[in-house]
C-alpha cells in the first residue's frame, strides 16, 4: 500500500534528521508559530495514523490533506532540526 511506504519512509526521514542538532536563531515569533502549529498538526496526524493505519487517507483528509501535501509537510519539518526535534519528542509523549 502506498500511503504506508510513504508514512513509514517519512518517519525514517524524520528520525535520520531529528537526531541532528542545529543552532538556528529565532526567525520571529509569527515565523515560530506557523512553525509549531505546523509540528503540532503533524504529530496529531502521525498519532492518529500509527493508532489505525488503515485509515491513513481517511485521516489525512479529515485535515485537509493529500498524501502529497503530508509528504511536503514532513519533508519541510525534517529539513529543520529543532522542528524535527519537536515533532520527535511530542510525537513520544
């Protein structure tokens, strides 16, 4: 199934760079909200897809999302090390 290749290569990606540190200053707190709200969505969706991965589309599209725009999503959190960081340590809570 490919909704499952993908989540499960973009966990990968995530946990490859959230390892990673980075000193990246403060880009504005408008900038670091977005940001956080993004990391925020992005765990409740991996949540919610590791507890009933059957329903990966379903659940993508109860947030408005496609495969692709999740993709970009974690593509764009794991490229940043300390929203990486986050989305690894909410996503343990």
């Amino acid at each position: 199934m490919r909704t499952r290749s993908v989540l499960f290569a973009v966990l990968l990606l995530i946990a490859a760079v959230g390892c990673g540190g980075g000193e990246n200053g403060d880009a504005g707190s408008a900038a670091g909200a977005a940001s956080n709200e993004k990391v925020l969505e992005a765990v409740e969706i991996q949540k919610a897809i590791n507890a009933d991965a059957g329903r990966a589309e379903e659940i993508l599209q109860e947030h408005d999302m496609t495969i692709d725009d999740y993709e970009d999503l974690m593509a764009e959190i794991s490229a940043d090390p300390e929203l990486s960081r986050s989305f690894n340590e909410l996503l343990e809570q």
